[in-house]
C-alpha cells in the first residue's frame, strides 16, 4: 500500500525535539533569539494579550510571555506544542500563556479577542497563502495594532545554495515545506495590500560561517538567510 505523503504538521510533529534543542547551540537559531527579543522589548512591552501564530517549540512564545501580560499560542503540530507546553513550564510561565492546536490561518469564522500585537516566527512561509495569513492576522488586531512576523529571505545567497541541494539530494528536508520566499519588497506589497503599513524592518540568519563570509563582501539582503518586518493595521 502507498504511504499517504507526511504534510508540514506532521513533519514539525517528527522534528520537535531536535529543533527545540537547536535553540542552545545553533547559531543563526540564536541570533533569531537576540533580534525577535529586541523587537517584542519594543513592541510588546506591557500589552494585555497578545498571540503567536505558528508557535512551534515555544521559544519565541516565552520571549513574547516576557512583555506580554498574556500569550495565546497557536500550532498547528501537536509535538510542537507538547514541546512548548514544557518549555513554559520549565521557565515558570505556563499560567500567562494558553496553547492551542490549529492549522493556520483557522479556518472559517474566527471569535477571537482582538490584541495589541500579533507574532509569527518563520510560520506564515509554510501557509497555503501569504495574503490569506495576513488577513488572519489582520483580523486577530485592533486598529493601529502591530504585527511582526519572518519569512525566508529569497535573495540570500546561501538560501539558493540550500534549496539547489534539496533539489539534488532531497535534504534538508525542511525545504520540502516551504511554500514561499520573499524578498523585502515583496512583504512591503503584501503588508500594504492587506492594510498595513511597515515601520520597521530587519535581516537576520546571518550568523553561521558561510553567512559571516558572505556579510565581508556582500549587502545584508544577500548574506542573510531572513526577513523580520514589523507593521501596523491602518484601520
């Protein structure tokens, strides 16, 4: 009998521990850290309640618990989330942040709180539809509420080096999920079509030894493997 083919949840259900423990020793899983700290230090401080789409392993999720008064965290991958539930407990914030299971963006009608500050860390780029993840988003903020989510950084050199092996060799594996790769400008239009307006904006994934290369000779659109943008709902 054929197998039916594993699908994105499924996948991040099977990786769950080992791409938690990457957060403790892999370097551009640490810089991530750093810069996702210094934007929710600013954009997060003090927020009532605030969500966090694609949670995965709950790393960003308990940075995010740090600002926030209180965190609802969304995953699609139950071993994602058996992860990040222990991971809350073990840094004492369980009570501040409710974990869900759901593909996303959840479909149909939706009655969720509206918030301050919606997240998304390296999530949105393994959805059906970019423009369809932000209008999820959308929904889930008041007026003048910020978003902040990554996406994979299509004009890195070292991400066509990557997806030029999986083209080859199938791994990593990890590119077999992806659904989209985006250049900055390309997240501006979006961001602006789906009624946002971007204030702010980062590269990242820069910090392993190739990248390090690549930054000595080239701009940091084309020697980081990510994007990070902030924006606002305009109405």
């Amino acid at each position: 009998m054929k197998q039916r083919p594993v699908d994105a949840l499924e996948f991040h259900t099977q990786i769950a521990s080992e791409f938690d423990q990457s957060y403790s020793y892999d370097s551009n899983r640490l810089e991530r850290l750093r810069i996702w700290k210094e934007y929710l230090a600013k954009y997060a401080s003090g927020v009532d309640l605030a969500y966090d789409l694609g949670c995965g392993s709950g790393a960003i999720t308990s940075l995010l618990a740090q600002y926030a008064k209180r965190v609802i965290a969304i995953d699609g991958a139950e071993g994602m989330l058996a992860v990040a539930r222990k991971n809350a407990a073990a840094h004492g914030i369980s009570d501040r942040i409710e974990f869900r299971q759901s593909r996303l963006p959840i479909p149909g009608q939706v009655t969720l709180p509206q918030v301050d500050i919606v997240i998304s860390s390296s999530a949105i780029e393994y959805m059906d539809s970019v423009p369809d993840a932000l209008a999820f988003a959308r929904g889930l903020l008041k007026k003048r509420g910020t978003l902040i989510f990554s996406m994979s950084n299509r004009d890195s050199i070292s991400r066509k080096l990557v997806r030029a092996v999986h083209g080859v060799t199938g791994r990593p594996k990890y590119i077999k999920y992806l659904q989209h790769f985006v250049t900055l400008a390309d997240l501006e239009q979006y961001l602006e079509a789906g009624g946002f307006t971007p204030v702010e904006s980062s590269y990242f994934g820069g910090a392993d030894r190739l990248n390090r290369f690549l930054a000595s000779h080239l701009s940091p659109s084309r020697a980081n493997n990510m994007i990070l943008i902030a924006a606002r709902r305009l109405k």
